[in-house]
C-alpha cells in the first residue's frame, strides 16, 4: 500500500532535516508522527520515527551529565512567563534586562559581557514575568544549547540598537536566526498551520536607545520591516516607554489572573492564578490540584462579564482578574 503522505509530513520532515538541537529534532519528529496517515503502508515508517524518538530521548549517562550541566536551562519558577531576549552584540539587551528587571546583569560597552544566561523578575501590576538575558549572536557564532533556550521560553524579546548605523544588520541577523530555527513562520506560511503553530514562539522587537536616535529612523525602520514584525522603540532613559513595553510583553503572553474567594471570605487580591487565555474553570481546578476536577460541583464567579456570585459550569471561559468561587463536593 502506498504512503500518500501529507503536505503537512513533508513539511514536518523538512523541519527534521533543518534541526539543528536535540529539542528541535524531538520536536519535528513528534510533528511527523502526528501528521503521518495512520495505515498499513505507513506503519513501517511509523515504528522508524518512534525509534528515532526514543533515542533522543533516551537517558543515558552522557545526556543526564550534559542536561545537568546545561548552562542554557533556565527554570522559570512561579512566573506567569518566560521572556527570552535575542540580539546581536552592544544591542542594549543587558541595560533594558537590568532596568525593567534590577538583576545583577554587567552592562559594559565591549561586546560579549554577557557569557551565560541572566534570569531576573519583571514586576508587572500584581504578577511577575521572567525575563532572561542571554549572551549575543552573530552571522558566525551562536553558543551551542542557546537555541533550546528560545524554544523553551514563551516569548522571545529580539533586541537591536536603533542609534547604530548597521541597525538593519542586526536585525537580520536575528531575524534569519529565527527563520532557520523556525522560531517564527516563513513570510508564505499559513498563519493557521499546526506545524508552524507548535514549532514557533511569539516575538517582539525592540528599539533600543531610540533618545540617541536621528528624527524619523524608527519610523523608517518600521516602514521596511512591516508588517513582519511588530517593533516599539524604547530608551532607559525614557521611563514611560518601559512601561509600553512592560504593557505590551504581558499582552503578548495571553494570560489571563483569577483570584481565588474561599465561601463567606473577602477575595485573596495578592497573588492570582494566571492561566492561558482561553482556560476554563475546569483548568483552573487542575492547576490548584488535578484531583480536584473530579470532586468539583460549581463555581461562582464576580467579573465584569456576570453579576456578582453567577454559577458557572466548569466550561466556562474565564476573564482576565475574574473572580472565582470554588465548591467541591
């Protein structure tokens, strides 16, 4: 019996091909299985690609001792999200990582400051975001084991200095580390593509130093790279513009706070749940404890889409700072 195999398989065995980490060869082969026609013709090929999987993924001795010593690996710990900066060398990373975040980041004049990755804690109204500064690439050089970073993370910040005179330069090189990566959609992808929707991450790309920048250059700047990328122009300098920014990470990560209210209790208001936009009750009881989802009854919510206290069925869809009321059985 014949393969007939997929547009969407061969694109997936393209992205095989491409790989260049264990994470995106594990990643594309995953893609290939699921894509695959499930039927007698393919069951050959099929056993090859789970075989394959489970040899990366194998634990031996050598891949334990390198996860562990993985310099890359950042734990993102109870932050709503993990921002993942890119840029090549002098772009401004260290500096807006430093500002918005106050971590221990070296700031210096001289490219390659930064050797490994500097985690610190964006505070953001009443939650916090991860945002990691990592060393810089170039046309040449990228550290081995960065790239699993950026594919780990939930977004990733591409960073150039608007004030330098090969700005372009280093936005192209970051935007084709990205499309060889396939960190972002080719410019004739289908939006709506599975393959690319698993294998991609959100990107925003900012400006930096736009107070040391000639009249008109961001604009300019805008004007050849739209509508590919959504770019702000920033500056240390100009607080109101890190807080744009701070605004526009947290809309990007499409998260959504629940605050959680104990029966006959005022709301706790400090530390919300934050889920995927688009995540119901019944998920929200599984992250507070999976066993939970079986023992729950209602819940009731307060927001700005039900009067105060409405019972909600456990599909319901819940909005940014609702209010939520759990009764288990």
């Amino acid at each position: 019996m014949p393969a007939n195999l997929t547009p969407q398989y061969k694109k997936a065995e393209e992205l095989f091909r491409q790989a260049k980490s264990t994470e995106d060869k594990i990643s594309a082969l995953e893609l290939m299985l699921s894509a695959i026609p499930k039927h007698k013709g393919t069951e050959h090929l099929q056993a090859d690609i789970k075989r394959r999987l489970a040899k990366l993924r194998e634990p031996s001795a050598s891949r334990s001792s390198a996860r562990h010593a993985d310099i890359f690996y950042v734990p993102r710990g109870t932050a709503a999200g993990q921002v993942v900066l890119l840029g090549t060398p002098n772009c401004g990373k260290s500096a807006l990582v430093a500002y918005l975040t106050h971590a221990h980041v070296q700031v210096a004049d001289f490219p390659f400051s930064t050797a490994v990755p500097v985690p610190g804690i964006m505070p953001y109204e009443d939650i916090q975001i991860q945002l990691v500064d990592m060393p810089p690439i170039t046309e040449e050089h990228i550290a081995p084991g960065q790239t699993g970073a950026y594919r780990n993370a939930d977004m990733i910040l591409v960073v150039a200095d608007l004030s330098a005179e090969d700005v372009t330069e280093q936005l192209d090189i970051c935007l084709n580390f990205l499309l060889e990566r396939t960190l972002i959609r080719p410019a004739d992808a289908d939006e709506n593509d599975e393959l690319y929707k698993r294998m991609t991450r959100t990107c925003l790309w900012v400006a930096t130093k736009a107070d040391l920048a000639g009249p008109g250059d961001f604009e300019t700047l805008q004007e050849m790279y739209r509508p590919r990328l959504e770019m702000m122009a920033v500056s240390i300098n100009e607080p109101a513009s890190l807080g744009r920014l701070a605004r526009r990470i947290y809309e990007l990560l499409r998260i959504v706070r629940v605050y959680s209210k104990l029966p006959g209790k005022k709301p706790d208001m400090d530390q919300p749940f934050t889920l995927p936009t688009g995540s119901t009750v019944q998920d929200l009881t599984c992250k507070i404890h999976r066993e939970l989802t079986d023992k729950l009854r209602f819940a009731r919510i307060w927001g700005p889409d039900k009067y105060a206290g409405q019972q909600v069925p456990r599909d319901y869809v819940l909005q940014d700072k609702d209010i939520i009321e759990l009764h288990f059985s």
